[in-house]
C-alpha cells in the first residue's frame, strides 16, 4: 500500500533506512524474527504483523522470544498464522534477522547469542525500535525514538515494502498501539490517524482491547488487595516529586499471568501524590523486574539506565538480583539523579 497517507512519526531522515529495510527483507527467503523477553503487545504485534507479511511474499518465517516459552495468554489470538516458535527451534544464526521493540541485546535474554552469529557469518540484523536507549547493536538499524510504538515503524515498512494491511496484520498493530500509549492517552494526531485507518482494516477496538486490558481472573483482585496494602508512599523521594512503589511476591502472583502481575504498575501509577510509580515482580527467589512510570516532569528511562535497564522518558523497567529493599535503595538513588524533564 505505498503512497498511504500519514503512517507516523519518523520524518524524510527515517525514510532511507526505511527503504534500505525493505530491500533487504524483499530479497530473503527466510527471516526470523525476535521479540524482546516477556513479550508485550508491541514487541509480538510487531513481529507477528511484519512476519504475517513476509509469510504472503513466499518467505520462510518464525517469530521467537527468550521467555516464557509460550506467548502470554492475551496475546495468543495475534498468531494468526502459527508464526511462533520456542526459542531451541531458532537456527543458531539466522540468515535475516529482524528484532523488534527490543532496546539492547540483554532484553533478548538466551536468544542474544543469534545476533553476534547472524553477523558474523555475513547475514543481516535488522533493529525496528522506538526506545531513545536503543544500543544499536544490529546491521541495519530503523529506529525512531518519536514513534510512540514500534508497531508505528512497522507500518511504515509495510508500506515500503508493498504489503496488504490485512485484518491479522491490522490486529496485530492495533494491539501494540493502543497498549503503549495507554489506549491513546500518549497518542499524537498522526497516531490517532494511524489507528482509524486500522479500523478501516475491520479491527474491532472493543474485542481487541479487551483481553489486553480489561480482562483478568478473579484471583487477581486478590493478589492486587494483599499487594496494594503494603504498598508505600514516600513524598521526600525522587527529588521532592513523590515516589510510590508496590512489591509482588512470588507468594502473590502464584497462579496468575504475567500480564496479570505486569498491570499493577498501572493501578499504581494512579497515586496522585507522587510523581514516580515503581513496582518490583519477583520472577525467582530474589530475582526482579522492576517497571518505573512517571507522571510527565522525571525521565524514569534515565533512572532505569542507571539500574542497567532502560526504557522511555516515562516508562521504563530493569532486572535486578537481591533483596527487595537493596534494589528500593538503587531506584532512589537512581531518581535522585535522573533529569526533570521541562
């Protein structure tokens, strides 16, 4: 569908790696393509939509994540066509590989030793990202921190490279719009542009946002009491803003899915006493992923990137080994000398 209209964000400096992206994926017959580890719905959407159409050219084509094993549930209708793999069935260096939403090979998890072989046995790796911390650890990098999700750019290599915005591939980037910019709370006029014309595709926003945001089992109003009681408000903290954070236990989420425990942080983040939100998931015994948002005047990312992570300006995360309150001592810390943002 080249000459579409207003597909967002990037500009004429985007549009040769764009093109360069497009001719290198023209001419492979087989690509696979990675998300980043606990894959949400921009990092899947994105590589399910691009490798739904790469599929339709002809090519040989798998999608794959570090962990879990298996997509989380609420996503799993977005695999229209069987394009998940487990992570053992990734040949150890793919020919073409195209990473998606995945800032810095650490977030690839078991699967980042497939982009060091891809490169050095001549293949190409493509990065399609929106994340300001990206490392640009890739061949071909198609990376536009403006874009408020990757499924943004995705779209504009589809363009690129000709393909029908089918419904599936329209879900698929729906699902990745609506959750990174918080059902279009963080969505510019092109964004929002983008989004109708995925409805002109036959995307129902109701029955695609609903299982990505509004649903959860009954167990789940459990865990969120016990975890919501304990969680604290420190006004002093991130620079005089106010930070509140929420702990959950292995204890807590025991039984429940990731996306279960990952929707806390927004539940949190409604404090209006505080600027900072943080919530620490134990995903192990000591072992914890931490996500950080902020209200508009902190760039959390920069915090995160002090914590060995990384992420936006007002949304970022980290993993991090040890006890609950060591790691609470490194985000104040970090807070304390991240930027304000104007």
């Amino acid at each position: 569908m080249r000459g579409q209209p207003d597909t967002g964000g990037g500009g004429d400096a985007l549009a040769p790696v764009v093109a360069e992206a497009a001719r290198v994926l023209s001419a492979a017959s087989d690509v696979t393509l990675f998300a980043h580890v606990n894959p949400d719905a921009d990092a899947l959407g994105s590589a399910l939509g691009l490798g739904r159409a790469l599929r339709r050219r002809g090519c040989a084509v798998r999608v794959a994540f570090g962990m879990p094993d298996q997509p989380p549930l609420s996503l799993r209708d977005l695999d229209h066509d069987g394009l998940v793999v487990p992570a053992d069935a990734v040949p150890a260096a793919p020919p073409t590989l195209v990473v998606c939403d995945t800032g810095s090979l650490q977030r690839l998890g078991r699967l980042a030793d497939r982009v060091g072989a891809t490169i050095a046995a001549g293949g190409d790796v493509i990065v399609i990202d929106h994340h300001v911390s990206n490392t640009r650890y890739g061949t071909l990098h198609v990376v536009d921190e403006t874009a408020e999700a990757t499924v943004m750019i995705v779209l504009r290599l589809l363009d690129e490279l000709g393909a029908e915005l089918d419904l599936p591939i329209a879900r698929c980037l729906y699902a990745g719009l609506v959750t990174d910019t918080r059902s279009f709370r963080h969505a510019s006029a092109s964004t929002h542009r983008v989004a109708a014309r995925l409805l002109e595709a036959g995307v129902d926003p109701e029955a695609t946002t609903r299982p990505l945001l509004d649903t959860h089992p009954f167990r789940w109003m459990r865990m969120l009491s016990d975890v919501l009681g304990a969680a604290h408000l420190e006004p002093e903290a991130a620079q005089g803003l106010g930070l509140v954070h929420a702990t959950v236990r292995l204890a807590d989420s025991e039984g429940l899915r990731s996306e279960d425990v990952d929707s806390v942080i927004d539940v949190v983040r409604t404090t209006s006493e505080a600027e900072v939100a943080a919530v620490l998931k134990e995903t192990a015994p000591q072992h914890w992923s931490v996500s950080l948002r902020a209200d508009g005047r902190m760039d959390v990312g920069h915090a995160a990137e002090l914590c060995g992570g990384g992420g936006h300006r007002l949304a970022s995360g980290f993993t991090a080994q040890g006890a609950a309150e060591d790691i609470l001592a490194d985000i104040r810390s970090a807070l304390d000398k991240a930027p304000l943002l104007p």
